[in-house]
C-alpha cells in the first residue's frame, strides 16, 4: 500500500479517489484530523488516497501528476475518453461525512 495524494478538501479527495477506482486502481480513502495541540496546523483535517496494489501506484502516480496541473479529473478534461465521468459516482459529501473528523476515518 501507498500513499499517492494529500489535500484538505474532501469533495477533490473523493472525486479523485473515485477516479482512480472507476480507473480500475483499489484505494483507500482515509480521513485524519491532527490532534497534536502543539504544532500550528492544530484541528486540521487531511485525506490521504492509498493505492492498495503497489503495481497499480506507478499508474495512479501518472493520474496524480495530471490531476495536479489544473485540479480537473482527467476524463472530464478528455472527452474522446470512453469512460463515464466519475462525478456522477461521487456527490459531494453529506454534512454527516464532514463533521466526523475525529481521529482517522476510512471512506
């Protein structure tokens, strides 16, 4: 298992961790709040994706560097994919999902 991405907004992390899944790439999908009250970031909720497969993170890699260059889910920018769009595999999340931030929690 690795991790292959890090960010603060949930819905990106879902998007994406949903992409990689319609990809055919297995991921985790893991919410954790910093509870360190001495370091700065104190409170701050990170989502990590994990690749399961370690063959499949070279690949995911790939997609995370796409990904990065303008914040857009490759098949979404890519119409002559023959692929759904994830974004209808993946609302947003409910208020329920964004208030469980205490310690780690996987999707």
């Amino acid at each position: 298992m690795r991790l292959i991405y890090t960010t603060y907004d949930p819905d990106q992390a879902k998007t994406f961790a949903h992409f990689l899944s319609s990809e055919g790439i297995e991921n985790q999908l893991e919410m954790v709040k910093n509870d360190d009250w001495g370091k700065e970031n104190y409170g701050d909720t990170t989502f990590r994706i994990w690749v399961i497969d370690e063959d499949m993170a070279e690949a995911a890699e790939k997609w995370v560097e796409s990904f990065d260059k303008d914040q857009k889910i490759p098949s979404i920018k890519n119409p002559d994919l023959k692929r759904p769009c994830c974004r209808q595999f993946c609302p947003p999340m409910t208020r329920k999902e964004k208030r469980m931030v205490q310690g780690s929690m996987i999707f």
